[in-house]
C-alpha cells in the first residue's frame, strides 16, 4: 500500500533504481585502470598513444568521451530519512 502521492510499488521502483545507478558507477570503476583500447569503443577511430598512457583504461576517444560527458547526467539522491513535512517545503 502506498501512503501520499506514491503509487503502488514505488518504494521498490527507486530501490531498484538506486541499486542500478550504484552497478553502473561500480561497473565503470572497474573499467577504469585496465588494459586501454587502440580504438574507440563508439567510433572505432584510433585512441592516441598520449591519451592511452595518461587514462589507463580509456575506452573512448576524445570526441567520444567529450560527448558523453556532456550527456551524463547524475541522479539526484533521495532523502529516504526526511520527514514528510521537509520534503514539502
């Protein structure tokens, strides 16, 4: 059962958000310091030997990586703790 403007199952929705958003920032950490690639993931241009040897890890080329950026856009968090009352304000 829901309580306020919350629909049915939306306590589990955002869980399940939260736990996605938190693979994804551990999946990338782990990406990060590996064996870097020749060539761009995205694109398939050549990476830079420069660009390989100051990002160990890098999937991306500059382009790529500079787009990407841009798009990213991070979750806000969800105050799980708050009272009702701080949340309307």
């Amino acid at each position: 059962m829901a309580g306020g403007w919350a629909t049915d199952g939306a306590v589990n929705e955002q869980i399940e958000i939260s736990t996605e958003e938190a693979l994804a920032r551990v999946r990338m950490r782990a990406r990060a310091g590996g064996e870097s690639l020749a060539e761009c993931a995205d694109c398939g241009e050549p990476i830079p030997e420069a660009r390989r040897l100051a990002v160990p890890g890098v999937t991306l080329c500059i382009a790529c990586q500079t787009e990407a950026d841009r798009s990213f856009r991070p979750a806000g968090g969800i105050n799980r703790r708050g009272s009702k009352d701080s949340q309307l304000k």
